[in-house]
C-alpha cells in the first residue's frame, strides 16, 4: 500500500527499515513463547529505549530522538508486524498512552522521575482509567484521592490495566473531590512500589495474550502532593486530550494488522490449490481480496490525513473518532476474511491469522468503544439527541 508525502520522508522510511529489522531478529522470533506465557521481558523494553524507539517523537531535553508524530506512526506499524497485537499494544501504552501526559501537562520534576525513565525503558508504565464498574463513563469513576497534609491517599481500584502486573508506574485517574461529574477529576503519578498497592489477579485474554493486563487494588496508598500531575481538578481535561492520541495510534496499529493479514491471505491464496488452479484465480476470492485491500487503504489514508492534522497541533475529536470506528471495524472485518481464505487451517493455533483475528477485536473495545465513537461523531455532527 502506499506511503507518501506529505506524511513520510526518506528519514521516516530509514527508521521504517531499522524498526523492521529490529522486529523480525528481536521480536518475531519469541512471539509464541510471550503468547503462551502471557508476558514478555522486561529487557525487551530496556533494548527498545537503548535504541531509542520509545522515545521517537519526544524532544531531545526529556531524552527522545526530536522525531516528528509520523515516527510514532511508523513504530506503530512496523510493531505490528511481529504478527501479535499485544507487545505492540503494550509498548503503545508505554509511548502513547501512559507518557504523553506526561509530557504535556508535567513539570521538571516528573518530566525527571517518569517520563525520562520511560524513554530510557528503565520504568515500565500504566494508564489506569477504568474500574470494575466504570468503563466507558469516565466521569464516573470512584478511585478516591484524599489530600492528607503533603500527601494524597489513595483508595479504589482500577480494570484492564494493560502492564499492570509489573508496571512501575502508573497514570492514575482518579476524584479529588465531590464536584459532580468530570469537575472532580484529576490525574495522579503513582509508584507502584508503594504499601497498600495490590496486583488482585492477572487478567486472562481472549487475544492481546502477550500483554499481561491486571486488576490493581489501592488501599490508603501515601503518595506525594507534587506527584499530581498539572493542575487538581483538570484531570478529565488532560485525560480526554490523551485519548485523542490513543485513539491515533490504535488506529494506524489497525490498519497495519489488517495490512499483516492482508498480506498472508493473499500469499495462501496465491499457492493453495484446489480444483486444479490457485484459489486467487477464483472470481469469489480475487474479488474479496480486491474489497480487503480497498477497505485497508480507504482507513490508511483517512488515518493519515487525520494524524497530519493532530501532529500540527489539532485535535480534531470527531474525525479521530471516525478513524478510530473505522479502522477499528475494518481491521477485525479483514482479519475475518483473511482466517477464511485460509478455510480450516486458519482456525488452527498454529496459524498466526487466527491470533490477529483474535487480537483485533479489542480495538473496537479500547480506548473508547464503538458505541462511543459514534455516540461523540453523532454529537458533533449535530445528529444526536
């Protein structure tokens, strides 16, 4: 498919070819073993910051390359190409998700303690935002924050944690107080060394399976006042601009995975024979790889044009949530496809399209469902109650 200006240079496809090399001597190879174990090591996001891949598009003084938003485009991609959505989607965390906030809203300090570190894959991070009873309704978290002198503490618990069984840190969302809805919300940095922190249970996926996601229980965890990050109160504000991102990326991820099967379905189809001829001279398949690859590169250009926008400083919410449904609904549509061309031998654990199509069902679930991106685009379309 194609990738052009005005969204990639020469230098975004050099880093395009380094990441994928990385990729297939580094990653690839011990995919099978992360999946079945549901964890990958640590030291493989220690060697990604030593490379510098976790710090791509962050400015040199917090230690990144001074990249610009496409390079986090092209680590989204080329990560996916590993064959799995989870160790992409763990490293998205750590890069996209838990950090920028980070960045945005942090000062110094933090900027020292969290963000550095996370560049330099010596910490691991969280983003804890939903609750066993809270998910898509933000404002109405109850993970309770209480200031207590020079320290706030903590009580609650927090669902989905993606690295949370052994993240070092997390980007907690949390209620400082009683205001009513959102206005009560603020966002807290949270060791998770601290006493009073429980990891309740490792969470069991139906995909995603190399990325360990947990239950995290706080009970009267002491935390540091100047550990809030920006401003009390602010915290939906910071937490909704974070989205945006997250939206981006889990997009372009998407796209790349539909991409991924695309490719190993059109490769079977090409070498499988039946009745006597290669499967893709079938009218019935040759047609549906054509609709496979349209539907891929409609979502690829849509989510290009938009992350143009949003790398110049937009934040233009209901074209990310279009992206985000489409690509979301695209992917899991052409995984789908690509299991079936495959016929029997797709639905065999051996076959890795069968772990694509599971794995691509999540995005139209995380960082906002499919019910929720088009609750926001009828919204701002003016088309909703």
């Amino acid at each position: 498919m194609s990738r052009h200006a005005p969204y990639f240079t020469v230098e975004h496809e050099e880093m395009r070819k380094v990441i994928r090399k990385f990729v297939a001597s580094e990653i690839t190879p011990y995919i099978e073993e992360w999946e079945e174990t549901g964890e990958f090591p640590a030291a493989i996001v220690k060697r990604m910051g030593d490379l510098g891949f976790l710090g791509l598009r962050y400015p040199e003084e917090v230690g990144g390359q001074g990249g610009d938003y496409f390079m986090g485009i092209v680590l989204a991609e080329e990560l996916i190409r590993c064959g799995c959505g989870g160790f992409p989607m763990a490293i998205a965390v750590q890069t996209d998700m838990a950090t920028p906030p980070i960045y945005q809203f942090g000062n110094a300090e933090q900027h020292e303690r969290f963000l550095k570190p996370a560049i330099r894959g010596e910490k691991i991070a969280a983003i804890g935002i939903s609750e066993p009873d809270h998910g898509s309704d933000v404002a109405s978290i109850r993970t309770r924050a209480v200031r207590d002198g020079d320290e706030w503490v903590i009580n609650g618990s927090k669902m989905f944690i993606t690295n949370g069984p052994r993240a070092d840190f997390i980007t907690l969302v949390v209620r400082t107080s009683d205001a009513p809805g959102y206005k009560g919300i603020s966002i807290i940095l949270v060791e998770l060394d601290r006493p009073g922190i429980t990891i309740s249970r490792k969470l069991d996926k139906v995909g995603m399976r190399s990325s360990d996601t947990a239950e995290i229980i706080f009970e009267n965890v002491r935390v540091p006042v100047g550990n809030l990050l920006g401003e009390e109160g602010k915290g939906f504000y910071y937490l909704m601009w974070e989205l945006q991102g997250e939206r981006m990326i889990a997009a372009a991820g998407a796209v790349e995975a539909a991409q991924y099967a695309y490719e190993m379905a059109l490769h079977y189809a090409k070498t499988r024979k039946q009745f006597g001829q290669t499967i893709n001279q079938f009218q019935v398949i040759s047609h549906l790889l054509a609709q496979m690859a349209t539907e891929i590169e409609v979502c690829r250009q849509l989510t290009y044009a938009t992350a143009y926008r949003f790398a110049r400083g937009e934040v233009p919410s209901k074209e990310i949530s279009i992206v985000k449904l489409a690509s979301a609904q695209m992917a899991h549509w052409v995984t789908d496809r690509a299991l079936q061309i495959f016929g029997g031998s797709g639905y065999m654990m051996e076959n890795p399209v069968q772990r694509l199509w599971r794995d691509t069902r999540l995005y139209r679930i995380g960082a906002g469902t499919d019910e929720i991106m088009k609750e926001i685009i009828s919204k701002e379309m003016g088309i909703g109650l």
